[in-house]
C-alpha cells in the first residue's frame, strides 16, 4: 500500500512583510496584515479580538500574557517563547511554530487547522477540548501534555516525545504513535482502537489493560 501523504497546507506568505513594534497593533484597528515582528515582546491582548493574516514573528516573546481568542491566519513563527502563554479559544490556520518554547501554554478549546509544530519544547501544554484538523508535530517533546478529549482529524506525531502526555477520551483512529517515544500514556480504552503504534508500544497497551504478556 502507498503510503498516504500528508495535506498539510503551509502559510502564504507575501515575499515581504512591514517591520512593526509591538505596541503598533492597537493602532491596526485590531487588523493586522503583512507584518513582521522582530525581537522584543508582545503585549497582553487581554480579551480584544485581534486577527493577525500574512505575519512572521521572529524571536519574539508571547510569554505570561493573555491572548486568548486572538486569531493567526497565513503566519510563521520562528524561535518565539510562548511559556506559559493564555490562548483559549484561540484559533491558528495555516500556521508553522518552529524551535519555540510553549512550555505551560493553556491552548484549551482552540481551532487548529494546518498547523506545524516542530523542533519546540510543548511540555505541560494544555490542548483540552480542541479541534485539531490536519495538524502535524514533529521533532518536539510533549511530556505531560494535554490531549483531553480532543477532535483529531488527520493529526500526527513524527519523533515527538509523549511521556505522560493525556489523551483520555480522544478518539486515536489512524492516528500514528509508532515514531514518537514514550514509557506511559493515558488512554481511553475504547477509543484505542485503530491506533498505529510499534510492537513494544502495543505490548506497553497490552500490560496497561491488564494483560500478562507471555514471551516464547
């Protein structure tokens, strides 16, 4: 069988972007398109509704601050921090977050579509109730995530590190575990089923159900 290729549909980004200041946002009238922001940090949106299309942020610092229903369109962010980072209800399409750190970043109830998330430190993120459609992570350690009873429709998991992650009630039919590395999950044993994972990872199921496997 071919192997199924990936849909994943990268940000359209114009060749160049208008270098702004942070604090330049409130003066877009909540709009803010073709802009790049480059090494400083951003301000708490703080409830406003904000929309930012066809954006790369570069070095830039989303940390401890509230940005909760804010949506990314088209936008790329390179080596930015978003430790700890309120994002609920938040929506990203058509975005790539390469080596960043969203260690502790609250992600519940978000829209994720075409999302990259790759080379970055995702550890303690909370990604509960979100509805995640083609969206890909690679490269990154999820130790001690969140999954809680999320939509997934076409997620994957390339060479992640998913100790301890949670994905109680997450329904994980075709999504492939096989290239990720972990010693624990939580599951949802009805919802396992049609799960790709490797044979030491099925026999890890195996003993977590209960069973006593018997080598020859």
């Amino acid at each position: 069988m071919a192997e199924k290729k990936d849909k994943l549909v990268k940000p359209k980004l114009s060749a160049e972007h208008e270098l702004l200041r942070p604090s330049d946002i409130w003066s877009r009238d909540r709009f803010i398109e073709k802009a790049r922001f480059e090494g400083g940090e951003m301000p708490s949106a703080d409830g406003e509704r904000l929309v930012f299309d066809n954006c790369v942020f570069k070095d830039m610092s989303f940390a401890n601050s509230d940005w909760r229903g804010v949506e990314f369109v088209d936008v790329l962010f390179q080596t930015c921090d978003f430790s700890n980072v309120q994002m609920e209800s938040a929506m990203l399409h058509r975005c790539e977050i390469i080596n960043s750190k969203l260690t502790g970043a609250d992600m519940a109830n978000t829209n994720l579509g075409h999302l990259l998330m790759k080379e970055s430190d995702i550890r303690y993120a909370n990604f509960n109730f979100s509805e995640m459609k083609e969206v890909e992570f690679a490269g990154s350690n999820l130790e001690d995530s969140d999954f809680y009873e999320c939509q997934f429709n076409e997620v994957r998991f390339k060479k992640c590190k998913l100790d301890n992650a949670n994905f109680s009630e997450t329904d994980l039919d075709g999504v492939d575990l096989s290239g990720s590395t972990y010693d624990r999950i939580e599951v949802t044993v009805p919802k396992i089923a049609g799960c790709i994972v490797s044979m030491e990872q099925a026999l890890g199921f195996a003993r977590a159900l209960g069973l006593t496997v018997k080598d020859e």
